[in-house]
C-alpha cells in the first residue's frame, strides 16, 4: 500500500487540491524504492574523503555547532535551548564530521515535525572551510532519505534567495502551486495598528 | 570568505540580509571579510528593536543571553513589552456563550489540552474535504506535536437535560520546542466558518506559542488563504525567504 501522501497547509474552505498540485503527492512507487536512488556521494566515499556520518547528537560538541553557525552568519544560540532543540529534532538529524575530529561538525541538517506526515529541514549549514565540495548536499540527501525512509515525503524548508538553487537539484520546489511559507512577525500587527 | 560568486552553501552571509542593528564587537569570532552590518545602541527601546527587527531577528529568543562579545544579541524576552503581563493562555478558554434561535445554549470552548477523538477528526476533515488518512497515523500525528489547539462546540437543551459536544476546529503546530515551530492543519466546520473562530484559533495558538518561547512560527498557506494570514500578523516570504516542498522525481 502506498504510503499516504498530502501537502497539508493551513485552509479554512474546503478545497480539492488542483491537478498540478497531485503530482507532487501521487506516488508511483513506494518511497523506499526511490530513496536509493538519491545519494550522490555514497557513505563509503565520504569515508575515504575523511568525514564520518552522524545521525544522533551523541558526540555533537554544541558550541562547535554554534561557531559553524556563527561563520555562516547565523545567530548563536543558548546552549541549553541548543540541546533542548536537538533533542526533539524527531524529524531526523544529520551531520558529518572529520574523522580526525569526531565531535566538531563541518556539515549539519536538522527537520522537526511530527513523525508521520510533515517535517521542516532547519539550520543547513556547512563550514565555509569545507564548503563547495558536495557535504551540503550529502547531508541533506540523508535527512531527506531518512525522513522518506520514515514514510515522511511531506518535506519543507525555508530557502534564502540565493540558496533556492541549492535546494532545486535536490528536489525542491519553491511556492508550488502557489503555497506560501510564511513567518509570524510582532511587527506586522503593528503596523497594522498604526 | 563567502562570495557570491562562488557556488556555496551560505546562509546569510550578505549584507543585505542584515537588516537588524547589532554590533560585532568582536571579529576574532568570525573569519575576515565575512561582513556582519551590525550596529545597536543599548539605549534604543525594546519596541524599536522589534519594529525594525528582520527575518532571523525574530527567532532571536534562541541566542546567547549573556553579552560576550557575541555577534547577535537577544532582547530579554520574545514577547512584546505590551504582551509581558498578558496571562498566559489557559487550556480552556471560553470564546462564546449565546442562544441559538431554538432556545439551547451554545457554547464555543478553544482547548489546548490536545485530547481530540479521531474519529471527530476525521468527520470534521469530511466535511471540509480534505482527503482522508489513517486513523492511526493520524493520532500519531497529533502525539507527536507540540501543541493542539481545538474549538468544541457545547450545546445543551433547553431542558437543560442534553448536552453534546462536538468538534468544530482545530490547528496544531510541530516544534523543536526551543526555537521554531510550524503550525500544520488549520480547520473549522463550515457552519461555524465566517464567524472569526479560525481568527481566534490562530491567534491564541501563536499567543501560547509565544508564550512558550517559541520565537519562530510559520506555517505554510494555499494562496487563497495567505491574505487570512497576513491579517493575523504573518508575513509571506520574509525577506525573500521562500517556502519550498520536496517533490518526487517525475
């Protein structure tokens, strides 16, 4: 039986989803079929380059994963709140790390969700020193593999502009069907109460 | 160090993305030439801070409280100085209490106790139309989520003798419970709809959201809703942040 499969997003009328739309949730094959087709860097040549792949935070260093956060230019966080976050990360967790140095991630990928249908991927990162030579990609292609392994194929992330043509090759897609991701900020409402 | 040129995978490191008023007090933490526009003045007023507070800004309530010379500051607390002697949003609050034109009593519950029967679920999905799924992953779902906010309506007779409850919306939102969370399935019965209930539902999910700490709420909006969402305060494609959906190959 094919796994069930729906891009959910928050409607209050009853709407049939649109033709286009069905393609994106029709499977026509069962996920674990298709999952070993999307790795294009295998383990083992990641272990020859030197990395070891991690899928659990037993030997993530949180303040190494905050300087990688830091060289990307994304904001610190509170150690505590780190743990706490990785710790309900029950989408799937992936990071790579030099074999050299187990407890320091150079590349790292996390999804939240809710185990069965939906999962966000948050804070991609790869370490600027390691950077252009395939690990965002290979961790990604694992969280998405894991989640797919899961039966989890409603996948979504956040994009900045200029990584959109990132994610594209690995199989996003931006706005489908005019679905919008859209994000609580205080300062809207007050504009609106001006 | 992170060039445009360049194909890599780096997040934020343009300035153009910085639109928030931090200092870098320290460049030892960052590698050369990685530009960090930041500017604050400890004076400025936290709802400034707010007002002109960008994308990642709002999910400030993650970053390191004690200023050592970090490159991003956090304000005290994610909510607004208005909002800091708000109660904090009950488990059940009760929305409305009126009469119906054949004399019962109705009343609309918003509930964040999460317990929902799935079967009513699934009824209330029917009538909305939205496809059906299995029951048990479903109830995994909800499990599984961080927060589950549902509107009952509760009706009793004139006699006073029935009362029945029912279903009549619902939203959840999945999260890391630290820093970010998604608000998935938002739905109420289409006789109860046009009435400001889902404005509500909304509303308070992300009001106990907020007030969990959670300084990151999204959610993800068929077009034909995300004007609903704009009026509740969300914002689509925050700074030119967009959405995207894993599909499967063709």
């Amino acid at each position: 039986m094919h796994s069930y499969i729906n891009i959910r997003s928050p409607l209050l009328r009853s709407t049939i989803l649109p033709l286009s739309l069905r393609r994106y949730i029709t499977p026509r094959y069962t996920p674990t079929a298709v999952a070993s087709l999307s790795i294009s860097i295998p383990d083992s040549e990641l272990s020859a380059r030197g990395f070891s792949i991690n899928y659990s935070t037993t030997n993530l260093n949180p303040s190494a994963l905050n300087d990688v956060f830091a060289s990307v230019g994304f904001p610190r966080r509170d150690t505590a709140r780190l743990n706490l976050a990785l710790s309900h990360s029950s989408g799937s967790l992936v990071w790579l790390s030099r074999t050299t140095d187990p407890t320091k991630p150079v590349a790292f990928a996390r999804a939240t969700g809710d185990g069965v249908f939906n999962a966000v991927v948050w804070d991609v990162v790869v370490d600027p020193s390691y950077q252009g030579i395939g690990l965002g990609k290979a961790v990604m292609e694992r969280v998405i593999a894991d989640l797919r392994e899961k039966g989890i194929v409603n996948i979504a992330l956040y994009a900045e502009p200029r990584v959109i043509s990132f994610y594209r090759p690995l199989g996003f897609i931006p706005d489908p069907d005019g679905i919008k991701g859209m994000v609580y900020s205080r300062r809207n409402l007050q504009k609106k109460k001006r | 160090m992170c060039s445009l040129a360049a194909p890599r995978v780096c997040f934020r490191c343009h300035p153009c993305l910085s639109s928030s008023r931090f200092e870098v007090r320290n460049n030892k933490l960052l590698p050369p030439g990685v530009y960090l526009r930041l500017k604050r003045k400890p004076e400025k007023r936290l709802e400034r801070w707010f007002l002109k507070a960008g994308f990642w800004d709002s999910i400030a309530s993650s970053i390191l409280k004690n200023n050592n010379a970090t490159e991003t500051m956090v304000p005290p607390s994610t909510l607004h100085e208005e909002e800091e002697g708000e109660e904090p949003i009950p488990d059940q609050l009760l929305l409305a209490d009126r009469s119906l034109s054949d004399g019962t009593q109705e009343q609309i519950i918003f509930s964040l106790t999460g317990d929902v029967d799935v079967h009513a679920l699934q009824d209330l999905c029917d009538k909305v139309g939205w496809p059906r799924r299995p029951l048990s992953k479903v109830a995994v779902s909800l499990k599984n989520s961080f927060l589950v906010a549902t509107l009952y309506s509760i009706t009793k007779s004139p006699e006073g003798d029935e009362e029945r409850k029912q279903l009549i919306g619902m939203a959840r939102a999945t999260s890391d419970q630290a820093f970010n969370a998604t608000i998935w399935d938002v739905i109420v019965d289409p006789s109860y709809q046009g009435q400001g209930l889902g404005k509500a539902l909304v509303q308070k999910l992300t009001r106990a959201l907020l007030q969990r700490d959670i300084g990151n709420i999204s959610l993800f909006a068929d077009s034909k809703v995300v004007d609903f969402y704009k009026n509740l305060g969300f914002e689509a494609d925050p700074e030119g942040i967009k959405g995207m959906f894993w599909h499967l190959p063709f």
